[in-house]
C-alpha cells in the first residue's frame, strides 16, 4: 500500500487553521480555494469537486478537536482503497504546520495523488496566509 506523507508550514495562528480545516463542507470557500471548486455534504459524507473536474466522494471518518485532526475515505473512482487525514501542529507563535498522510491503493496511482496532496496544500497556504483567510 502506498502512503503519502506532506506538510506545510501556515503562517496563521493554530486556531484560525484548525476552524478552517474543520469545517470539512466548506472548502472551496475557506481551505483550499481554486483547489476544490465545489464541496456539498450529504449525511456522514461530503461531494468534493475539484479544479480539474474530478468529484469525488469522501466520507468523514473522525474530527477530533483534540487532536486538530479531521479523518475521511474515498469511495469509488480508480483507486480501490484510500485514507487520508491532515492534521494541525503548533510549531510557533502565530504559526503551525498541516500535515496530510495518505494511503492508498493501487501503489501506482501514488504519484498522481502526491501531486494532488502538493497541490491542495499550496492552495491551502495561499488562502489561509491572504487577507482573506481563516
């Protein structure tokens, strides 16, 4: 099984990152805007569209205030297993780290999620670190 592992660090206070991440229906509006286009919830799961036309289901497993840290699945398109989690650490005054992991199945499919995971933590860094953030 392939597990991906990324992080970066945010500029912004622990707890504005944390609010953010946690509103797991609000994406595209508050995370990771121009990553995600579109984010709805239907029950214990959340539709996500993203910038490349992609939707994908994702079903949240955990949010745990305790530990910053929001679970999900996917179901259904190429990839028969996956699980991910991101996560927010202090690291300094005004300033935390997110860190993504996730695994998946099939191993080769690993390169074009890391590429997603790349990209959606870029969009993440922008959104919350402009004006307009958190």
């Amino acid at each position: 099984m392939a597990s991906i592992r990324r992080q970066v660090r945010i500029d912004r206070p622990s707890a504005e990152v944390w609010d953010a991440l946690r509103d797991v229906g609000a994406l595209h509006t508050r995370l990771v805007v121009g990553f995600v286009t579109d984010c709805r919830l239907e029950g214990d799961s959340r539709i996500v569209t993203f910038a490349n036309g992609m939707t994908v289901r994702e079903r949240i497993v955990d949010i745990s205030e305790e530990d910053q840290r929001v679970a999900w699945s996917a179901e259904g398109g190429s990839l028969s297993h996956h699980n991910a989690s991101a996560q927010v650490v202090p690291v300094a005054s005004g300033a935390c780290n997110v860190v993504w992991i996730a695994d998946l199945l099939p191993n080769e499919m690993a390169p074009a999620i890391a590429a997603m995971i790349d990209q959606g933590l870029a969009a993440m860094k922008r959104t919350l670190e402009s004006a307009n953030g958190a």
